[in-house]
C-alpha cells in the first residue's frame, strides 16, 4: 500500500478542537462520530486492531466530509484523505447502493435517463430533481475581441445533466472577459463520489481520464463550477494546470475589469458551499463579484455548519440531512430574499427542497452575473 493512513492519523494530537465543528458530533454528542473519534477507527481498522462492521460502517459513512475539522485543525490533519482511505479499507471493493448512485451520477446520459424515467414520481417524492433541457457544448469558445488566457472549463456530471444554463453562463462571463475558453468532448467524472466512497481504482481511472483530456490544450488554468467537483480536482497533482473556482478566477484583477454589471433591485440570500469555503478558500471572491451588481442586496446565510447535501448524503442519511438543513432553511425563509444562490447544484436543491414558500429564482452565482452582464 502506498499511502499509509497512520502517518497522516498520528499528527492528531486528541485536542478536541474540532469536536464543536463538526455537524454529526453536534447532533449526536458521541466521541464515535466526531472527527478524532473516526481518526482513531480508521487507524485501528488499518492496523488489523478492529473490523469494519455494522457499527464502525455507520460511524464512518455518516462523515459528511465537509472538512470543517481538517481547515481548523491546529496539527494540519489530512482528515479528508484519511476517510477516503478508511472507507477504501472497510469496503474492499464492495460499493452497494453507493455504488450504484456513483455509477449513475457520475454519467450525464444515464443520469438524465434516470431523472427522466422518474419525472412521474415528483409529486410523490419531493426530493426527485426537475429536469432542464438538454444542451451541446462545442470543444471551444473563442474569447470576445482579443485573446487574453485561455482556460479549460469541466463540466462534471451533475451539472452537465441538470444545470448545463450554469455552464452557457460561466463560458458568456470566460468569453467577455477575453478567454478562450476549451472543453474538451473527453474529459469525465471528476471520481469525487468513487474517492469518498473508498472506490480508489475507479476514481483514479477517472483522474487519468481528465489528466490526458485538459493536457492537449495550451492552458493557463482549469475552472469548474460545482464546488463539490472543484475541491476534489485541487488536490488532483495529475492535472497539467492549477485548478481554480470559476468565481475565484473571476474575480482577479485582471479578469473582472472586464466585467460590467446592471442594477439589479433585489435580495440575493448567498449559501457558501462546505467544498468553496473549507477547501478552495472561495467565499470572498464570490462575495466581491455578486457584489458589483449595482442595487443588489447580499444577503450571507449563516454558514458555520453543513447544510447536509454532501454529494448523494441526503440520499443515503436523508434524516440526518434534513436535521442539518433545518437550521439554513429557517435562515432563508426568516430573510425572504428573491433569489437563492448557491456554488453547488446539490446545495442548491437540497436547501430547495426544504423551503415552504421558495424564492423567485434559485441559481449559481454565476447564472446571476451571467444574467446581469452589461452589453448582453
């Protein structure tokens, strides 16, 4: 084995520190389920010291890996590559209904298929995603007037199949901005679900597939739009360039001088995704460019704890993700905004989904500055 989970498990000093950060510790008050609990169980499941049954796979699948801990950690704990690990110990190769989802998500075609087949049941089962309208990408976009960088953009899977407008939007800002903007026909699923659910081969497989996709082209940087996707592809070493949140590269200097915006008289609530604000570092960014629409109203949830989505976790811990989400529903329905702008499209839905009365529009940031853009 290459990576040993020990290594990374021994910088954990047992400070507590993470115990009051950590959402499904809050809930339950068990040292099992916070993250030096599951630190200990990881590393005794390494050294043949425990086995992975019924009790260690529930304390270990319920981590919503929204890495709170591991950004707030004194010691610099890797706890996300650590549970990665984990789950690839106790799963040995063994994915079930994890699987299954991971195969089905990570397929924009068998995705769309699915979510089709299952449009009859929405008015019985509310969590059933509405379907968008299929979409074609070209390979390139060529960048508005002259040429200043040249970006690779990852579509994902998620995104691909239920919000390719988020897509047509981040290519219209690339473009204005004066970026080529390529995305090649042969990239894939990033891996992020196989990864977390402890599938390494299938998620490395898919690294490589994208590693030799962005690699033909001349690029300066890689950007995605679904945070999820995005905080996973930073820690790929495999890419050819830095991966960037789409908002973040936005938002430098010598991007956004290139971007207007119209008054728009309205209140914008703002969720910061758990992957955007733990791992990529992007809550400002998306803050300073949301905040150039003259007349706008920003409104910043409360975001110290995950809303529950975590990937397909409000699938598999659907009460636990509920209890999570409670607290930003309230926060949204108290704020009463117009529009509900989220970085992640399972974020967005999975906080939609628990509203009684929605906002008019809910969308990703950059389907608003899209949507704003002067000249358009």
């Amino acid at each position: 084995m290459s990576y040993q989970l020990s290594g990374d498990a021994s910088r954990c000093v047992k400070c507590g520190l993470c115990l009051p950060e950590c959402p499904t510790y809050q809930l339950t008050q068990n040292e099992a389920f916070s993250p030096r609990g599951r630190i200990a169980l990881a590393a005794a499941l390494e050294k043949k010291q425990t086995t992975p049954d019924h009790q260690f796979r529930q304390r270990m699948n319920s981590c919503l890996l929204c890495r709170r801990c591991e950004k707030l950690c004194p010691s610099g704990v890797k706890f996300g590559r650590i549970m990665d690990e984990a789950r690839a110990l106790q799963n040995d190769g063994h994915f079930g209904l994890q699987g299954l989802l991971n195969e089905t998500i990570s397929n924009p075609e068998k995705l769309r298929k699915t979510l089709g087949m299952m449009q009859w049941l929405r008015p019985f089962i509310s969590h059933i995603p509405g379907l968008s309208p299929a979409m074609d990408f070209a390979d390139y976009y060529a960048a508005n007037g002259a040429r200043e960088g040249s970006v690779g953009l990852f579509k994902g899977c998620a995104a691909e199949a239920m919000e390719p407008r988020t897509l047509k939007a981040a290519i219209k800002l690339l473009n204005h901005a004066c970026q080529d903007v390529h995305i090649p026909a042969d990239q894939g699923c990033c891996g992020a679900l196989h990864a977390h659910a402890g599938d390494r081969q299938r998620a490395a497989r898919l690294r490589s597939t994208n590693a030799r996709a962005f690699a033909d082209h001349r690029l300066d940087a890689l950007v995605s739009i679904a945070s999820g996707c995005g905080a996973y592809l930073a820690d790929d070493e495999q890419l050819p360039v830095p991966h960037l949140d789409i908002c973040t590269l936005l938002a430098r200097p010598d991007i956004i001088r290139h971007l207007a915006f119209k008054p728009l008289k309205a209140a914008a609530a703002v969720h910061i995704p758990c992957s955007l604000k733990n791992v990529l570092g992007g809550e400002q960014p998306v803050l300073d460019l949301l905040g150039r629409i003259p007349e706008l109203d920003l409104l910043l949830l409360s975001n110290d704890q995950c809303c529950g989505a975590a990937g397909t976790y409000f699938i598999t811990h659907s009460k636990t993700a509920r209890e999570l989400r409670q607290p930003l529903v309230d926060n949204i329905e108290q704020l009463n905004p117009d529009y509900l702008l989220s970085s992640n499209i399972g974020c967005a839905l999975h906080l939609a989904k628990g509203l009684k009365a929605k906002p008019a529009q809910i969308m990703h940031p950059v389907s608003l500055l899209a949507q704003q853009l002067a000249g358009h």
